[in-house]
C-alpha cells in the first residue's frame, strides 16, 4: 500500500486509546493510594474499548494468542484454591486484568495509519525512557555506580526499564531502513538507548534488546540495500558506544559487562537460585505437576535464607509456582505468539524474541512489556486479512455510513 493511500486512512478512537495505553508503559511504577497510575489509566480505557466493542462500533477478531493466554489465566486463578495468600491474589487479579486490556485491544482489526500510530507510541517510550535515564544522576550505592532509575520520583528496577527500549529500538531501525524524514533522529535515539541501557548496569537488559536486534537484521533485511544500509547504521552506533558513551561510564559498570564478573558474581546469585528453586520443586511429584501456587517462591527462598523473593527466570518461576501444567501452558503461550508473527509482522516477533532473552533474568506474570508486545502480535491488521474477508470488512464500513 502506497504511504499516500495509508495516510488517507481513518484514526478510530480505539487506537488512540491503544496510543494512550502504550505511551504509559512508564507510569507502571508510579504509584498512588488506589494503585499504580498506570493501572489507573487502564481500568478506563479498559472500559471505553469494552463499551464499543459491545455497541458493534468496531470490526474484531479472534485468534490462538486469545485462546491459549485465556487458558494459562484460568488456570492461574484455580491455583487460588491451592495456595492463596495477599502476594498471589494481588498478582492474579493484575494478571486477569492484564488479559482483559489484552483482548480489549488486541481484538480489533487495525489499518496501516493506525499501526504506525502505535510503532510511534512506541518510540515516544522509548524518548521518555532515555530522558529519565539521561536526568538520573543517582548511583546505587557507595560501592556501585550504577545509576538508579527515577519516574516521577519513583525508583524503576533496571532490568524492568532496559525491556522499556526493545520496540523503540526495533521501530527506529525499520525507519531508518525506510529512509523516513529525519531518520538521522532514530540514530540518535539508539544510540542514547544504548547509553541508558548501560548506564543501568542491566547485564540481562544489554542481551535481551541486543538479541532482538541482531534477529530483526537476520529476518528484516529483504534485499542488498537494506543489509548495505543496517551494517553502516551498525558501524556507526557500535563506533560511537565504543568510543564515546563505554569509555563515560563509571569504571565498577564497565566491569560488570565482562565475562569474568558475570562468573565471579554467579549472575548476581540467580545460579544458586535457580539451582535450589529446581530441587526444591523436583523433590515433590505434587510440586512438579501443579507448582506450589503463584508467587509461593517468595516464602520458599525467604525460608532458605535467600534475600530475593523471585526465581529472576520466567520458566523456572513458572515451573516452581504453577509445575509442569502450568509451565506448559505458558510456553504455549509464547509458542502462539512466535507462530502468529513468523513471516507475518517480522518486527514483532523480534520484540518477542528479545522478551524471551529477558526472560532469562526477570519473571514475567505482571511484567508490562511483555503484556504489550504480546497485544502487538496478538493484533491483526487490515494488510493480513484474507481478501475477501477485507471486503467484507469494507463493506461493513459502508453499510455504517
């Protein structure tokens, strides 16, 4: 479809909410005495998509993605019946809530106009990410540089803020591959993505995004041009962290990255966690079908003497909490989402691809990213349809004049 054509099309209200829902990943850690703010601005727009979905005000379709989410769900909230204190209740409503904003707006048929609404949602993320990261000027501690991220005087874990950049970085390299207006500003933005990323310290956080990336290169790049064009761009970022932002880091940061400190420190004690979550669980047949009930990890490791509370790995998490049904369960999830965007939306199965490397090192239940990447390859766009039943769809259209 020419841009002229795309540009012609019509802006509904459900993707402005979408926009809306997006550019307030960051508020996720705002919080306030009725919760977090984010949460605040989803229950209405939560509403609003619901209130127009019912009044016919919208085309909608379902998929696999719908289906096997609203299955892990349902037997998330059954393990209630099981294990059932304030932590895991508090956690499975976030994540009923977070399959609800799911359906809401993932269900919709979206044009082309409307998609790249949202892949600009997701670069203004990632500007406002780079400003807090460029405005804190906090360390961690005495003994570690490694800069404490701040939202609105709200502290961020780093490795949940590095996953905040992987659609911004993504959308931005497939602009500059489109050679759009001002796409020496998308340059510009990874490479101060890039600074913020280490200027976190997140080891996890470097790997996931960087993963995601060099899968976008393989999957992305259609023809000589843009491979000429991405090795260049590559070549000029890797020359500018190299030379200009690695060498402004505080010293204990730049050491962090090395292989020797990544052995030394066990990944910063997720090895012995892993290794006493995986005994702990494989000592009970009941524990290894069923888990011991969702965030249960807490008071297992809290009564081993650990200081942290999560396995800080998706599949072992699951696995302790939920078993192997559970556990089941959420790789078909991830199963639904990569084979919904193989060769079909090749930026979005690279975001979640880039999730699967984080989720080496952060537990995913009520993890905002990866509920929002999940809705983008979970949406269906005008482009994708069968054609017949986009005329159908245009037809609909019509008939609603």
């Amino acid at each position: 479809m020419m841009m002229n054509e795309t540009n012609k099309q019509p802006i509904s209200v459900d993707c402005i909410l979408v926009c809306l829902y997006f550019t307030a990943l960051p508020l996720t850690v705002v919080t306030t005495p009725w919760g977090s703010l984010l949460k605040l601005i989803s229950i209405p727009i939560a509403v609003i998509l619901g209130a127009r979905l019912l009044l016919g005000r919208c085309h909608f379709t379902l998929n696999y993605i719908h289906f096997t989410y609203t299955v892990y769900i349902l037997y998330t909230v059954a393990l209630l019946l099981m294990y059932r204190n304030e932590s895991s209740v508090t956690i499975t409503k976030d994540m009923a809530l977070g399959l609800l904003m799911l359906i809401m707006i993932s269900v919709r048929i979206y044009n082309e106009r409307e998609r790249e609404w949202m892949e600009t949602a997701w670069i203004i993320v990632g500007v406002v990410c780079v400003i807090a990261a460029l405005t804190s000027t906090e360390s961690l501690s005495k003994t570690e540089s490694r800069a404490v991220i701040r939202i609105f005087g709200f502290e961020e874990d780093q490795n949940h803020f590095c996953a905040y950049f992987i659609m911004a970085m993504l959308v931005s390299i497939k602009r500059i591959l489109q050679r759009r207006k001002f796409y020496p500003l998308y340059i510009l933005l990874i490479i101060l993505s890039f600074y913020s990323i280490f200027k976190t310290g997140s080891r996890g956080g470097l790997i996931g995004v960087l993963a995601g990336i060099f899968v976008y290169i393989l999957l992305g790049m259609k023809n000589i041009k843009s491979r000429i064009a991405i090795t260049i761009v590559g070549v000029l970022v890797g020359v500018a962290v190299i030379t200009v932002v690695f060498p402004n880091l505080p010293e204990d940061v730049r050491e962090r990255y090395s292989v020797e400190s990544v052995m030394e420190s066990g990944g910063t004690g997720r090895f012995e966690i892993w290794g006493y979550l995986l005994n702990y669980t494989a000592r009970s047949s009941g524990r290894m079908i069923h888990g011991s009930g969702v965030f249960s990890s807490n008071e297992i490791l809290s009564k081993a003497g650990f200081l942290n509370g999560v396995a800080h790995n998706a599949y072992i998490q699951v696995l302790s909490d939920e078993g192997i049904i559970g556990l089941f369960l959420f790789l078909t999830v991830i199963a639904a989402c990569l084979i919904r965007t193989v060769g079909r939306q090749t930026l979005y199965v690279c975001a979640f691809i880039s999730l699967l490397a984080f989720s080496m090192s952060l537990t995913f239940y009520v993890f905002k990213p990866y509920l929002n990447i999940m809705m983008m390859c979970a949406m269906t766009f005008e482009k994708d349809l069968p054609e017949n039943v986009l005329r159908t769809t245009q037809r609909g259209d019509q008939n609603n004049v």
